[in-house]
C-alpha cells in the first residue's frame, strides 16, 4: 500500500502564483475603489454597480475616518486590513450592536455584502493573468508533485478560493475524477455528482471556490470544471445561468467564507468538506503544509489539524511534516504545534520544488 501524502496550502502558495496575500486584498480593492474600478461584471457600469460602489465608500469611511488621508498605493501598510474590516462587521451582526448610526439592520449586512463582493472581483481580476515564465515552470513542477495514479491520489487541502489547481485539472473534474469531498451538481445536467471512488486527486477548499455556487434551497453545489462562476453570483439580472434546478427564482450564492475572526461556517457541504480533510490529515504518512504561516487566530483551522494529527491510529508510523515557507516568522508556530521533529523550509515552494 502506498503512502498518503497531504499538501496544506495558504495564501503563501497561491502568492507564489501571482495571487495577492490576505494583506494586500485592502489596499486594492481601496485603490480600484477610489479609482471606480471596483465593481463592474458587464462592459460597463451600470447604475447599480455605480451606487453600490457609492455605498461600500461611504461605510468605510463612517467606519474609519481616518482612511481618507491614506493613499493605499503608496501606504498600503497604514490601511485596516480586510481580516480588521469583516471581523468588525460580522461581529456587529452577530451581537446586532451596530458600530455607527448609519450602519445598522439591513445596511450593516449589505456592508458584509459589498465587501465579499469586493474581495470575489479582485480574486476574479487575478483569474484572467495569465503566468509568467517562471510561474509557468514552477507550476509545472508543483502539478506533477501533486498528480499521483489513482491507486494513490494525493489530497490537497487549501485555505484559498482560486483556481490554480482546478484548471490544471480540468479535464479530470469534467470527468468527475476529482474528489471534492461533497457531492454536487453537474453544471450542464443538474444531476447530483457523488465523489469519485478511485480519484486521481482529493482537492478539499475549505473556504470555497471562485468555481463554486450555492442553491439556498436544496443546499447543493454547482462546481464549474471550465472556469470561475463566482460573478454570476452578483449579476443584476436572474435566468438560467444562476438559478438552480430545483427553483428559477432563488438566485445562487457564491461559496466564499471571507476571511474574519467571527468565522460561522454552518452549511452542511463546508462542513463535509472539513470532516473528509480531517480524515486524510489523521491517516496520512505525510504531512506538508505550504505558503501557511499558521496564525494564531486560525483557531478553527487550527483545531482542524490537532484533532487529526490526535487521532491517529497507534499502529500507523510517526507522521511526517514538512513546512515550506519564506522566511522562518512562522518556525516557532509549527515548533509548538508539532515539536522539533519538523522539517522547515524557509526559501520558499521554488526552493522546495
């Protein structure tokens, strides 16, 4: 029997790739926001987009002050960060204690709203770069690391929403070789897809996907082996194309658990989801976490991982774990999750590769 190996990717591997880390998702979408290059799905903006641009302005600015003076080109350090902006908002919803008068009920969740929307249309901006040369070549190599025969497929557990994975994949997915640890609907038929039971590759988004929608209704999954759907999500108009087949008046939500410290994650495919990561963590032979500094207010991620690094069987070996980062600020993290019996790496997935 072959080993299990399981690749935990953060922000860090998609970053790697040309995708921006948490951090830099604010100071952007400020940029494009001062700019009125924020929202905009069509060839041009409509009235709607324009408003709500308008609006998502206009609350962070009741919300922060003091973010008119800073140029987030040029200060990108000096802005709340988008981890600061959504945990304040989803903790006033949750306690329904409102931070301003002018952000309260309805408007403080079309606040929440706006600023997932924000962060879906960047990540989308991000889809249509292409590569560079080297990306190219260091994707190519990363691929052929994860791409195992399906006698042994590799599980891929990711914190990230794009799609770097997906289309090197996508012939497989439009086969339904690859296991996403629910089942959901073919985006062509409706037809529910189960998971593959001889996969070539585990691919476990614990955050969602920007390939992934969500009926309200029937709580399925449509997942999109061509491409991103995420935008369909936020189009003005309801028709075929983002509605279910179970109902054509609910329009469907996008599969984006944005980054904050209130995290609620409560639907029954997210929480599948979790529950098949944390079985291939507890029987892995290995364990290699790249691009993921471990952050201390990852409590649920967190968890995640002790509860299937500690339920192990006793008669498997002792589990192996390797961290590729850049630079050592997360060592002492893993060093007190896991203890000195680690291999780090701090020159990065090239290095690694």
């Amino acid at each position: 029997m072959g080993r299990n190996i399981v690749f935990f990717l953060g922000a860090g591997a998609s970053k790697t790739f040309g995708y921006p880390l948490t951090g830099e998702i604010m100071p952007q979408i400020l940029s494009n926001l001062r700019n009125n290059d924020l929202f905009q799905l069509g060839g041009t903006k409509t009235k709607l987009e324009k408003s709500q641009e308008q609006d998502l302005n206009k609350y962070l600015n009741q919300l922060y002050p003091g973010m008119k003076a800073i140029d987030p080109e040029q200060e990108p350090d000096k802005c709340p960060g988008i981890l600061e902006i959504l945990s304040f908002v989803e903790h006033s919803l949750l306690y329904d204690t409102p931070p301003h008068p002018q952000i309260a009920g309805q408007k403080l969740a079309h606040f929440r709203y706006l600023v997932n929307r924000a962060i879906a249309e960047l990540l989308l901006d991000y889809e249509v770069v292409g590569y560079n040369k080297p990306e190219k070549e260091l994707l190519k190599k990363f691929i052929q690391l994860i791409r195992q025969p399906s006698s042994n497929p590799v599980t891929v557990i990711t914190t990230n929403y794009d799609l770097i994975i997906d289309r090197e994949f996508k012939k497989e997915i439009g086969r339904h070789e690859v296991d996403y640890g629910i089942t959901y609907r073919n985006i062509v038929t409706s037809k529910l897809v189960p998971p593959p039971a001889a996969p070539l590759l585990r691919l476990y988004k614990l955050h969602g996907s920007l390939n992934w929608l969500r009926c309200e209704l029937c709580g399925q999954y449509y997942i999109n082996s061509e491409g991103s759907i995420t935008a369909r999500a936020f189009d003005e108009e309801i028709g075929d194309f983002n509605t279910c087949d179970c109902s054509q008046d609910l329009q469907l939500k996008a599969v984006l658990v944005a980054p904050s410290l209130v995290r609620d994650i409560r639907d029954a495919n997210l929480l599948q989801i979790w529950n098949s990561a944390l079985e291939a963590i507890r029987t892995a032979h290995k364990l290699v976490f790249i691009g993921y500094s471990l952050p201390g207010e990852d409590l649920a991620i967190k968890s995640l991982i002790l509860r299937g690094v500690n339920g192990r069987s006793h008669t498997m070996p002792p589990l192996e774990v390797e961290v590729v980062q850049k630079g050592t600020s997360s060592r002492q993290n893993y060093l007190n999750l896991f203890g000195a019996k680690i291999s780090y790496n701090e020159n990065g997935l090239e290095s690694y590769l």
